[in-house]
C-alpha cells in the first residue's frame, strides 16, 4: 500500500509561522497606506516587518529543533530565501526610503513563505550529504542577494520613468522616495556580493550532481548557468563599458528571472514527486 503520508507536509506548521503571515499582511498593508500619503505611519510599517522578521526567524529556528534544515529541501530554501529578503529590506530601510520597495517585496516574501510550508512536500528526500547542504545553502543566499538588488532595480526603473515623464505625483515619489543614483550605486554593491557567494554554489552543485551520477541535462542546470553569465555580463559590461542606470537595472532584472525560473522548476518537480 501506498505511503500518502509522503504528500503530507514534513511537519506542522509553527505557530510562529501564522504570526509571521499576519505580520507580513499588515505590513503590506501599512506600506501601502504610508504610500497613500500617510508618512506619518512609516515607523509603524517598518516596526510590523520587523516582527514578520523576527517571527519567521523564530519559525525557521522552531523547525531545526525538529531536525528540519533550511537547505534541506526547496521547500526550506525558499521559506529561507523570503527571510533573506526581509531581513535586506529591513537593512536598507535603515538608510534610505523605500517604502515602495517594501509594498512589493513584503508580498513576495509572504508568498514564498505560504509556498514552503503550505504547498504538498513530494517524496521524502534522500539524506543530503554536507556538500548538498552548503550548495543549497549558498545558492538561496546567492538568490537572496539578487533578489534586493532586483527590487531595488525595479525602483530604479518605476522613479526614472516617472522623472522622465515629468509626473511626480505617482507612487513612485510617495514619501520621498530614495534618490536615484544611490538606488543604482546600491544594486550594484549588491550584485558584487551576490555574485561569489552564487559562483561558489554553482560549482558546488555541478560537484554534487556528478557525485550523484546525474545527467546535467535537466533543464535548471542549464537555466542556472544562463543566471550566472547574466549576472556576469552585468558586471563587466558596467566595469567595462560604464553601463549604468536604465540598461543596468533591466539586464539585472534578466538575470534575477532566470533564478526564479530555476526555483521554479525545482518547486514543481518537487511537488509531482
């Protein structure tokens, strides 16, 4: 007889996991009420994204004291990956306005946290050696990385076309919005970070994967690859040729598309077993 318990999910839900879901909405929802005008609710929309981050930190903790890892499966990478991200956003809201960044980026960090705990686990993963782990563990946080950058990108691109036009009562200029040439300075730092931490978890994972006698031929090795060279490219063509700004921000937008292509892939082969 079949074992149904492998589509069931690997554990239950945390309590601090519903907290950390209630805290994101409402700090998507202040953020966006900041953005209609009411600045003065700022300190308070910051201060919900802060217990969203320090529930989801409490859940993740919860989960390793039932031996459950956050590279242990993607399911764990990406509920991983949303707590990367929030954690930057909080980290850049220290120094510049990005209340508009936060209305976006609070929802995306919400949804991949609902899509690792709540979407059906698959088969039950092998044991992953160390060398699986730190693979995992350093491509979310590449990702993460690239995920900031990305955000802070899609910015850029929403202030200069709105400055371009001439209409400064968009959203884009609701409580003054980061200026934009540290937004670009910024990305790119980011990238510069990212970058290694991803070089490192690639070559990993082409390591591990022929450690475990697979074909490379499965469309994510590819895809992952094409992020990579994206990425690259961002970084010469920048040092190289003065890139900056609109055409900078969009091939890092490609890039970053590319990474959510892969975890994608993963995700539903993941889930159909």
């Amino acid at each position: 007889m079949p074992r149904t318990s492998e589509r069931l999910l690997a554990v239950a839900p945390s309590p601090a996991f519903w907290v950390a879901v209630v805290a994101y909405t409402a700090a998507a929802a202040a953020l966006l009420v900041v953005l209609g005008g009411h600045a003065r609710l700022r300190p308070l929309a910051l201060a919900l994204v802060g217990v969203a981050f320090a529930a989801h930190g409490a859940d993740i903790g919860w989960r390793g004291t039932l031996h459950v890892h956050p590279a242990q499966s993607v399911r764990e990478a990406l509920g991983f990956l949303a707590f990367i991200i929030t954690g930057g956003y909080l980290l850049a809201s220290m120094r510049y306005r990005l209340t508009l960044g936060g209305a976006a980026v609070m929802p995306v960090s919400l949804v991949l946290l609902v899509v690792a705990r709540l979407t059906p686990a698959g088969t039950a993963p092998d044991d992953l050696s160390t060398l699986g782990r730190i693979h995992i563990s350093l491509a979310t946080i590449g990702v993460g990385v690239f995920a900031l950058a990305s955000a802070l990108s899609a910015i850029y691109l929403v202030e200069e076309r709105a400055l371009r036009r001439k209409r400064f009562d968009t959203l884009a200029f609701k409580d003054h919005g980061a200026p934009l040439e540290p937004l670009d300075r910024l990305s790119h730092r980011l990238i510069w970070v990212g970058f290694p931490i991803f070089t490192v978890a690639l070559v990993l994972g082409a390591i591990w994967v022929s450690k475990l006698g697979e074909s490379l031929d499965r469309p994510e090795y590819p895809l992952a690859a094409v992020t990579w060279i994206f990425y690259a490219a961002l970084l010469v063509v920048r040092q190289v040729y003065g890139w900056r700004g609109r055409r900078a921000a969009r091939l890092n937008l490609a890039g970053f598309a590319a990474a959510l292509l892969v975890l994608l892939i993963y995700l539903v082969r993941r889930m159909a077993g």
